[in-house]
C-alpha cells in the first residue's frame, strides 16, 4: 500500500478542516434563516472567504450538505476494514455503525438534521448521498463478506435494511433524543436475531425464488 508524501497528507488535513469550518457557518445560518434564504455570498461573507474560495471546497451550497454524508462513510470505511475477516456480516455493521456514530460531533449532526427537515427541497440530494455513498459501501462489504457481488440481492437488500434503521433512529433521535449509536445499534440488532448470524443460510438467489 502506497503511503501518501507528508506534504499531501497536510495539504488535505488542512482542506478538510477549512471544509468543515464552512460547513459549521453554512449550518449555523441554514438553520437560523431556512437553507432557501441564504446565498452562497452569504455564507463566504460570514466565514470570511470569498465566494472562490467557497467554490473551492463546494460545487453549490446543497453539497454542504453531503460533507458530513461523506464524513460518515470515510469513517465507517475505516471501521469495517478493522472488523475481523470471520465475523458476521450484519454483526460487523453493527459494530462499525455504533464505532462511526459515538465519533461524531453530535451538536453538528442535530444541526445537519434541523435544517433538512425543514427544508424538503434538498431531501432527495441528501437521501440519494446517502444511498450512493453509504449504502453502497455497506453493500460491497456485504458482498465482499459473502463472496458475491455488491449489487446482488442479500448485500442491497441488507444494506438498505441497515440504512433504514439508520433512517429511523435519526429522525427518533432528531424528535425525542437519547443515546444515537446504541439506537442504531439496538435496530441492526432486531435484523441479526431476525435473521441470524450464519451466511451460509442466506440465499443469494433472485426474487423468483421467494415466490
């Protein structure tokens, strides 16, 4: 494995910090004046950059908010990948899952979740960057795992079961609070004992075979 020269490895430390500290400004004014009202100028003017700059990091103000999206699959990449080679599938998720949240800055998060719900125009974005991103990387772990590929039935229909319960502790987490990596954790529970922990009963077959 190649490593990358200390040079570069500085240089993109340095562009992911200057990206998050945009993105902690662009949250802080979607989530005070609604994401519809505030401008690119906006947000370069109070993060004290110029608009270039904001384009630097930024195709438009919607992709602000994938950073944390991008984050979240990047740090749960790194977890998998620490997982042993014979564990469990679902159980490897769980773990990794629960790893990758408790890491997060929650305060963030909340405002990240704030703002998309009240803004129904970029759900779609947001949904589909979590379902490209890391959904798809949940399935080709899956696949991986079982020696099939990650776009066959039991690794995306596994990995989207995952996203839902994912999907379905932000938003109790978002209304009501409590601990957020155990609620994730408790859900990918309820599939492993739905299901069980032993691959080798899974069917990668089509629907056809479901009857």
């Amino acid at each position: 494995m190649t490593t990358q020269p200390l040079a570069q490895q500085l240089s993109a430390q340095r562009a992911a910090m200057m990206a998050a500290e945009v993105e902690s400004v662009a949250l802080r004014l979607f989530e005070q004046r609604g994401f519809a009202e505030v401008t690119v100028d906006d947000v370069a003017s109070a993060a004290n950059i110029s608009v270039r700059t904001f384009y630097r990091y930024f195709a438009s103000k919607e992709d602000v908010l994938q950073l944390l999206i991008d984050r979240r699959t990047e740090a749960l990449r790194v977890a998998l990948a620490a997982r042993p080679a014979g564990e469990p599938p679902l159980h490897s998720l769980r773990v990794a899952l629960e790893e990758t949240i408790r890491g997060e800055d929650l305060e963030r998060l909340r405002s990240w979740a704030t703002v998309i719900a009240a803004a129904p125009s970029v759900v779609n974005g947001v949904l589909g960057g979590i379902q490209t991103k890391t959904q798809r990387l949940m399935a080709d772990f899956v696949g991986e795992r079982l020696g099939v590929p990650g776009d066959d039935l039991v690794p995306t229909v596994l990995a989207a079961a995952v996203g839902g319960v994912v999907q379905s502790a932000h938003i109790r987490w978002h209304v009501e609070g409590g601990d957020l990596a155990s609620a994730i954790a408790a859900g990918i529970g309820v599939l492993e004992r739905g299901i069980g922990t032993d691959p080798t009963t899974w069917s990668t077959a089509g629907p056809a075979a479901y009857g």
